[in-house]
C-alpha cells in the first residue's frame, strides 16, 4: 500500500527499537485503526510479538476497507478503476492509498507524464464529493497546503454512481507517524506538537459571514444532540459537563464570536507534515468541511497530548506543557492582547473543541461522514472521551 497523498519518504523512527522503520509503521498503522476502528486493534511499544498478533495479516483494516467498498457494487469492479485512473492521470502504474476512506477508491498514479510525475486520483460516492466552494475557501485561507481538485466527471455505467477526482500528490508525511508513542518526551518530540499552531490563527484571522437562520439550525442540531447524549448515555460523560457545554452554546453562535471554516475531520491522517521541521505540509480530504464555531477542530489538541494502547487512552506526561504551550503560541501569533480576552477566547475555543470530540466520537455517522442524530459509542471510545476529558472532570 502507497501511504496517502505524498507519504512516501521513510518513516523517522521512534526513540523506541532500533531499526525500526517496519516496527514504526506497524506502530502508526495500530494507532490509527485504534482511533477509526474503536480499540479493534492496536499498537503496544517494546513488544513486536504482541503487534504482529493484534494486528491483522497482510489482508489487513486497509484491505478490508477497500473490499468492502467494492462488494456492494455492481460497477465497475477495482481493475477498472485502476484502468479509469491511468486514463485520467496518464500513469504507468496505480497504488491504493493505506487510508482509504470508506466512501472512496483512491489510488497514488506514478509516472505521469508532465511536470506532476504523481498525482492522487479519488473515485468518489455522490455522498463524498468535495464542495468546491469550500475548497477555495480552503485555498484562500490556508494556500498551498489544501490540494485542488478537479473533478472529471461521472464514471459511466457505475452502479452505484462515482465520481472521478484527481489532484496533486503531496509531499510530506502522515502526522501519525512523526508523533510519540512513549509518555516520556524529550523537547524535540514536544516541538512536534505545536505545528498546528499557525493553521489555526489563520481560521481565526479568516471569520466568515453566516446568516442567522443557518447559525440557528447548526446550534439547535448541536443542543439536541448533546441533549440527546445526556439523556441516553448519562453515563458517558459526567452531566455537568455536558450542561455547561450546552450553557456555552449561545455564546459559540453570539454575533462577537467568529465562525471559521471547519475541517471537521482534522485527524492525525489528514495532515502531513515535514519530517525534519514538523511543518504543516497539506491537510487533506475537505468532504465534510463547514462553518462552524472556531475551534471545533480543536479535538486535534486532545488527539495529540497521548496516544492510544490496547489497554486505552495514555496521557503523555507533559500534557498540560503542550496545552500551555500551544495557547501560549497561539496568543504570540494571532495578536489577542488581555488576560480578560484570552481567557474568554480559550474557554469558549476548548468547549468548541470539546464538543468537536464529542460529535465524532460519541454519534454513528451519516453517509456523508458528518455525525449523525444517533448516539452509538463503543467502550474505547467512551475511555478515550473521559480520558480526554479527565481535566475538566
């Protein structure tokens, strides 16, 4: 499998075993099936035994994904995909990606002809295109590091319908495998979480307009759903947190706060970044990115202050270091003077955030990947959320 969208250079290791590339990929591999798969596998540091046991075989989660994605389909079958998208992008040779997404077929297509020798071509259900508004929003906001796509139309004769996309092949690496996966850090795996820093006062300098009735429908879905979590699940999260957030919720949709624009899927898979300075490189994958409060992608910072095991969710020992230190830098960057002000802004921020977590992690999704009014949470899923939560409990 092809790592997605530019991921292609060696893996750093870890501070773990040596000669460990195959063991870091193993090890970021575990870690993302533990957070998309709900604890169905996992990683353990130090043991290659337990890894290569919990981990399925070659036929492995990315295989599985794929084949699920073409057995219910009539048309066309995966060798014609492949055909489809040497046509499209003139390669020699196609790579499915090792993140593929369950709504998609995406391939990395080598030896294209023309400055781009790879491109990245995506056959996607109508529930998956990307929103081309969006994605210039993107652009505007954040440059070079949205990949444009371009759309090529239907596939003719697929049953069920797909639409074909191509766009750049990004260098860089998959976040996941440039983070830690030991509690202890020392400072320059610390300086590899504060890379989102920028990304994010970027959405805050770029307020969007929203008309009051749209802010009013997005507050009221989200209020019912919390509720909803609240009334079914009370056991989940403690209740008092789940009033507060819905107490904070007029005040995420007040006129004086900003509406940004949402990935809403920025996960550890979604970005890439330079191996050697731990700069954002692209984020991608922009299906289901919105307007929405600042700070609803914020979960990132929740994602990346620990990593998950078989046993659960694992605090890194210098968690509230990397949370002070990104606000800290968030502060020097966007220019937000006042102790009063930052105060107002980081505890508004964190609920947006805490609220992001909690429609992503405590709702079965809707066909096109945004959370759904259904309350479904697995047991790891409800360990990471209090896990994540511990701070405000």
């Amino acid at each position: 499998m092809c790592r997605l969208r530019g991921n292609v250079s060696p893996v750093q290791p870890y501070k773990s075993p040596p000669n460990c590339k195959v063991w870091t990929a193993l090890v970021a591999h575990c870690h993302y099936l533990c957070l998309t798969l709900s604890g169905t596998a996992s990683h353990t540091v130090g043991c290659k035994k337990e890894i290569a046991r919990l981990i399925m075989p070659q036929s492995s989660w990315a295989q599985e994904v794929v084949d699920r994605f073409f057995s219910g389909r009539k048309s066309p079958s995966r060798m014609q995909c492949d055909e489809i998208a040497r046509r499209v992008s003139g390669a020699s040779t196609v790579c499915p990606v090792d993140s593929p997404g369950s709504m998609s077929y995406t391939v990395v297509c080598s030896g294209c002809p023309g400055p781009q020798q790879n491109l990245i071509v995506s056959l996607r259900e109508p529930e998956a295109v990307f929103d081309e508004e969006m994605v210039k929003l993107a652009k505007q906001i954040h440059g070079t590091l949205v990949p444009e796509s371009t759309c090529h139309g239907n596939v003719e004769g697929a049953d069920p319908p797909l639409l074909i996309y191509s766009m750049p092949y990004l260098r860089g690496s998959s976040c996941i495998n440039v983070l830690a996966f030991q509690v202890e850090m020392d400072p320059d795996e610390q300086t590899k979480h504060q890379v989102f820093v920028k990304y994010f006062a970027r959405c805050w300098y770029s307020p969007r307009l929203v008309s009051h009735q749209s802010q009013a429908d997005k507050q009221e879905g989200i209020r019912k759903r919390l509720a909803r979590l609240a009334e079914e699940s009370p056991s989940i999260l403690p209740g008092s947190i789940l009033s507060e957030l819905l107490q904070t919720l007029p005040s995420l949709f007040s006129p004086d706060y900003p509406q940004a624009l949402t990935h809403s899927d920025f996960s550890v898979t979604n970005i890439l970044v330079d191996e050697d300075t731990f700069e954002i490189t692209g984020v991608v994958d922009w299906s289901i990115a919105a307007i929405m409060p600042f700070g609803m992608d914020l979960d990132i910072l929740f994602l990346t202050t620990g990593f998950m095991t078989k046993d659960g969710w694992h605090d890194y020992a210098c968690k509230r270091l990397l949370r002070e230190t990104f606000w800290e830098e968030f502060w020097a960057i966007s220019g937000i003077e006042g102790e009063e002000n930052r105060g107002r802004i980081r505890v508004l921020s964190e609920a947006a955030g805490q609220i992001g977590a909690i429609l992503r992690l405590a709702f079965r999704r809707n066909a096109d990947g945004s959370p759904s009014d259904e309350v479904s949470i697995s047991e790891s899923r409800i360990k990471q959320l209090r896990a994540w939560f511990s701070a405000y409990i």
